[in-house]
C-alpha cells in the first residue's frame, strides 16, 4: 500500500492570522501560502530579518491543513474517481417481466466536495440507501418471490456501500492528517539542567513566544483533538528517558534504537548507554569503555545533535521548527544532521522547517533531494498606518548570487576538511559518493575499512570539482611557500593534503599526467576506464536508458558485460551496440554528444545528457552490482582518507 508522507499532505502552509497581509513574494504578491514545501525546508536571512518569527506563528497556527503535493492530489483524485464510478454504477437488475421499469436504476447525485468532510460522505450515501431502498418497497407491493428477491437486491446493495464506505475510510486514513505534534526546538538549549523543579527555560520560552497556548486542530477527523507545541529544548531529557525505560516493552525498544544510532551516528561504532540518575535528576552516559559520567559533560555539539535527532525517536511523526541547528557543531556534523533528516528511516514522516545562518547546512540543499530554501527579508512599507515591518519570503534556488551574501558568509568562514579529493566534475562526485555508500555498507566489509563508516564529508574528506582541463591553474607541489606560488593556484593553501583523480581519456594530457604523478606521487589516480560513467554496472546502464520516456516500455536489450563498454565511450556504446538492433527498427533517440564535423565517425561520444543519465543510473548502483573497477577506486580513496585521518 502506497504511502504519503507528512511533507506530501503539507505541501503549503497558510499564514498564520498575525502575519496576514504581512508576507509578501518578491514581486510584491500578498502570500496566502507558504510554498512549495518540501520534507527539508531552509530558511535563510539577516539577522532580525523575521525568519523564527514566521517560522514560530506557521507552527502555532490552528488553521494548519491538508494541502497535497501535486502528484499525490492527482493520485488521490485518479482514487476518488473510481469510487465514485462504484457508486454511480450500482445497478440492479430484475428479471421479472413485471417489474420491467425497475430493471435498472444508477445512483449518480454523489459528489465529492471535500475529502475532509468526511460526515458528509456518510451522509450522502444514507441517504442513497434510505432513497432507493424505500422507493422500492413503497412504490412497488411485491410479494412472495419477487419479495424475496427484492429483499436480496437490497442486501447486495447495502454490501456494496459497506464496501464503498470501507474504501473511503482507507483513503481518509491515507491521506488525512491524525493528530500532528509540533515540536519547536529553541537556539537556547542545552542538557544541563539549570532548575529540576521549575524548568524555567521552558517556561520562559513558552511565555516570550506564547507557545503554551493549546492548539486545536480543526483539520484532524476527531474535532476534540488537540495539541500543545511541545518544546524540546534538552530540560526534559531526564524525565523522558526515564519515561521511555519505564513505560513498556516497545518505550524501552525505543530507547534501545537511540542507543544504537548514537552508536552509528556519533560515537564512531562504541556501544553507549543512556541510563536516567534518580539522585541526580539528570542521565548519565557511558560510552564503550569509558567509565559512566552525566551526559552535560560531554561536547557542547554532541549535547548539541542528542537533542536535535532524540526526538525522532520520542514522537512518531510531527512538523518540527529549529532555530539554528548549526550552533555548536562542527560543519561535518552539520550536513551528516541534514543527512538523517532527509533519509533515517525513524525521520521518515516528519517535516522541518529550520532557520539557519550555516552555508554548510545550505550546502546540503545542492545534494539532498526533498529539500526547499527560502530567504526572508524585512522592509517597512511606505505609510504604514500600525508602524509594524512586512517581509518578504522568497522560493530561492542554490545558484542565486546573492544566498551567501545573504547570510554572511566570506571565504574565511569556510572550515578545512582533513584531506580532499579532486574530480572533474559534479557527476563524478555524485557517483563516488555512492559507489563509497554501497561499499562500506557491504556486511563483509575488510576489517580495515570498517572504521570509515564513521567518517563524515566535510569533516574527514571532501570533494573537490576541478572542472576538467582547469585543474592546471592549480599547483599541488606542497613543498613551496607563500612566495614561490606564483601564477598558479596553491592548493595546500586552500585544502590541505589532496587526492586527484582523472579519467583515462585514452592517453590524452599524457604531459599534464606525468606532472601531477611527479608532484602527488600515489595521490594521483588515473581511472581504470575511460570515465567515471565506463565504472557503472550494466543493471543501473539498462535502469538509467528505461528511464527516459523513449526507452521506458523497451524489452529487448541485448546482454552484455562490463569487459565491453570499459574502453569505449558510453555515449557511443550504447547508442551503437545497445540500442543498434532497436534503431533499425524506427527508433532514433541518441544518447551520444553530436560528432564533431571535423570528425563524423569519431567514437569518442560520452553521453549527451550527463546529469539526469546519473540521476537516474545510481537508483540501480548496489554493492552486488557494483563492477570490480569501482571497488577497486573506492579503496584508493578509503585508503587515501584513512592515512589522513589516523588518531
């Protein structure tokens, strides 16, 4: 069964009362919604700008309701169509010659005004069963068989709306919210206790933003429902893990899932131990060997991302607002953060919305799918009669000049992860990181490399894009100063210590080549095939080509192994040995780049549509599909990161 998700049914939220009229787009339109909305929304500005008090009032506003992402409205509507033919297509049907007029008769005054509204369905049908079950009977005085019979066309009747009803309560379930936890989480938070008995940050906090103000939730099927912005700020982390050991089986379960990520996420593989202090009111923690100690004493950014992920595994699902996440915590720990929102399975039906001055948490948005990025900006407008700011919230996208400047950020400001690796380009990349994904998730993994698991981009190793032919403008020789750089770019000014790898290219820039292996030594790799795409398995090869709309009902691929394309420019393989036999018989889609004029039968085509053959290509890439050559490439770069990263 199909699930939807809490960022499928909220796809845009209205705005709250206190801001109406106040919230602008950037052409001077009056905001009625905040959209499009995705599971990830970032929100960026100066500070002062409005942002936590936007993001505050969309959270306590009670008039929050279902507003489908696009294709899940038409899947919903493709649903309640056929029900509705269900309905309207009833017919019974009498034999009898006698009662010829009543041969047939179709309901088809059943509309669905507002899945919601879920009485007015119930209601709409009693009143079809009561209508045509009692004209019947009081028009027509059966007796005997065609009684008998009568009674049994009323039954089956009566089973089919059962039926119906049935499908109806599904699709309510489906696709309605239940009731929705809101979970604000404060820049002030911390899991030092300051006050056991009052929790007066939480207070304080719920009197500044009037946050203890119950929530009715009009949208929910119970219209008793209701709920409270529950602030999770780390005060309460005593009592809820006491809560969680103590409620029952499946609460400890819970507690024993946290232990575990933290074990995964945060502790580099260590067992840990999360055991609540009677005495002391507080939870003490013991991690692997280490002897037990209050959980305050450890790292401010580890406090930091307990408190930040704990609830994921103390709510089931919920729409959750955070003021800064950045603070504390390193920039690698940043994105792995983004990382486990976008796809732990425990974040699965939670939706964020976090106001942030981090360009390393805005750097996720380039990768992570489901994510959305607004700015926000204040203006006063001209003859304001109540002397209060309007703002702007804008839908931005990452390539907009004017995000970093936006939230301050300078080339300064930018943290050096402990080794780079350079590559050509943006699908080199893409593909390295989940050929490096797939490998380290192998349950045999070599006992070597298990420790990478733990290792985190943009704090143990990043990637770096060379562009292609511009690498030449860098100079990785690590034994000159500040003085002898010269022209060109130094590269252990910028990035510390530093792997390149290159595609093969069938011997071209064999000069360019010899030079880095001179100055990298076995830091420079030249790959094993002629580019980064020649590493892919045949299975994400056929997976990417079904995709494209042209190719997606084709069945007839012929076999053929990686030993046959790993020296041959993919481009030019598939589009004359994959699809050869199905262009003669009409089709003509290429996947090849254009020859060049001065060379028409040249075979050095690589694929034309680089980016979305990727995208579509790494959906099918698994460590059983992974080829030989890819392993192989990713332990040059585990190798690579482990020497750079010892303790």
């Amino acid at each position: 069964m199909e699930e939807i998700f809490l960022h499928e049914k909220l796809y845009q939220l209205p705005i709250p009362d206190l801001l109406s009229k106040k919230i602008f787009e950037n052409n001077n339109t009056e905001r009625e919604f905040l959209s499009p909305l995705s599971k990830i929304n970032i929100f960026i500005g100066s500070n002062n700008s409005g942002k936590s008090l936007t993001l505050r009032e969309i959270l306590k506003n009670r008039l929050l309701t279902e507003h489908l992402a696009p294709q899940k409205t038409t899947s919903l509507q493709i649903k309640l169509r056929k029900i509705y033919e269900e309905v309207t297509n009833i017919t019974v049907t009498i034999k009898d010659a006698g009662i010829r007029n009543l041969n047939t008769f179709q309901i088809s005054n059943l509309t669905f005004r507002d899945l919601l509204q879920k009485s007015e369905w119930w209601s709409e049908i009693k009143k079809i069963q009561l209508k045509n079950t009692t004209n019947i009977n009081k028009k027509h005085h059966f007796s005997g068989k065609q009684a008998d019979e009568v009674r049994e066309i009323e039954k089956l009747f009566l089973q089919k709306i059962d039926e119906i009803e049935g499908k109806l309560t599904d699709l309510v379930s489906k696709y309605c919210l239940s009731k929705l936890e809101r979970i604000y989480i404060p820049s002030l938070r911390s899991l030092r206790v300051y006050d056991n008995q009052s929790d007066f940050l939480t207070a304080k906090t719920n009197s500044e933003y009037k946050l203890d103000k119950v929530v009715e939730d009009h949208f929910t099927l119970d219209p008793k429902n209701h709920t409270q912005v529950k602030i999770e700020n780390g005060q309460q982390f005593y009592h809820q893990i006491l809560k969680l050991l103590t409620t029952s089986h499946q609460t400890r379960e819970q507690l024993n899932d946290f232990e575990n990520f933290l074990k995964d996420y945060l502790f580099n593989g260590q067992d840990i131990f999360l055991t609540p202090n009677n005495e002391e009111k507080c939870v003490r923690v013991r991690v692997g060997n280490e002897q037990e100690r209050p959980i305050h004493e450890l790292g401010d950014g580890i406090q930091m991302m307990i408190i930040l992920t704990f609830f994921l595994f103390n709510y089931d699902s919920g729409l959750v607002v955070i003021e800064e996440p950045e603070l504390y915590i390193h920039p690698g720990l940043q994105k792995k953060l983004i990382e486990i929102y976008a796809i732990h399975p425990r974040a699965k039906n939670f939706m964020f919305l976090i106001a942030t001055h981090s360009n390393h948490i805005l750097d996720c948005t380039l990768y992570q799918e489901q994510t959305s990025l607004f700015s926000v900006k204040k203006f006063m407008p001209k003859n304001s009669q109540d002397g209060l700011p309007n703002f702007v919230v804008e839908n931005i996208s990452y390539g907009d000049d004017n995000i970093l400047k936006t939230i301050g950020v300078s080339n300064t400001s930018v943290f050096m992860s402990n080794c780079t690796i350079w590559v050509e380009g943006i699908t080199d990349k893409l593909y390295l990181q989940k050929y490096m994904q797939c490998y380290l998730q192998n349950p045999e993994l070599k006992d070597k490399y298990r420790g990478c698991r733990s290792f985190q981009e943009g704090m143990h190793y990043s990637f770096i894009l060379s562009a292609g032919d511009n690498i030449v403008y860098f100079d990785f020789n690590n034994q000159k100063s500040v003085e002898e750089i010269g022209e060109k770019i130094g590269v252990k000014y910028i990035c510390g210590k530093s792997m390149v790898i290159v595609d093969d290219d069938q011997n071209k820039n064999i000069h360019r080549k010899e030079k880095f292996r001179k100055e990298l030594g076995l830091r420079f790799k030249e790959l094993p095939v002629i580019e980064i795409e020649n590493l892919l398995p045949p299975e994400a090869i056929i997976g990417a080509i079904k995709s494209f709309k042209y190719w997606s009902e084709e069945t007839g691929f012929p076999p053929f192994t990686h030993r046959d394309y790993q020296k041959q420019h993919l481009g030019y393989f598939i589009d004359n040995q994959v699809l050869k036999d199905l262009k003669q018989k009409g089709k003509r889609k290429n996947f090849a780049v254009n020859p060049p004029k001065t060379d028409p039968a040249s075979q050095r085509l690589t694929i034309n549509c680089k980016k979305d053959f990727c995208d579509q290509s790494l959906k099918y890439i698994t460590y059983k599909t992974m080829t030989n050559a890819s392993k192989k490439v990713v332990e040059w770069i585990l190798d690579f990161i482990l020497e750079h990263n010892q303790v």
